[in-house]
C-alpha cells in the first residue's frame, strides 16, 4: 500500500508540473503569475523527481531499471 501512495504523489505531482510548465509558457512575462507560476513548476518537479523512484526502504525490483537497448 506504501507503494501505490508513492506512486499516486509521483503522478499527481508529474501532471501538476506539467501543467503549470504549460500555464508558465503562455503566461506573459510581464504578468504578475510569472515569478509564482515558475517557483510551483520548480517545486513540483523536484517533487517529482524525489518521488517517482520512491522512498530507499521499498523493495526495488531488479532489472526494473535497465537502460534503453540493454540486454
């Protein structure tokens, strides 16, 4: 169960992130949402980054993690 709350946050905050990124890109840079759009889209990425792996006590599963190509 502590897994799939990990990965409920992962994507809750990839999606956060990506939709503020959004609203950042079409929002003026002379507006006032600037500055507070961009610290959202900073945190939240880093939020997302932190918990898509999930915490070091989960149990990993081996070979979850193998790069693009390798055998």
């Amino acid at each position: 169960m502590n897994r799939a709350f990990w990965q409920l946050g992962a994507r809750l905050s990839a999606a956060l992130f990506l939709s503020t990124s959004a609203a950042l890109f079409f929002t003026p840079q002379e507006s006032d949402w600037a500055l507070p759009l961009a610290v959202l889209a900073l945190g939240l990425g880093a939020a997302w980054l932190y918990l898509r792996d999930g915490p070091p006590s989960l149990p990993r599963s081996p070979g979850g993690d193998k790069a693009v190509g390798s055998a």
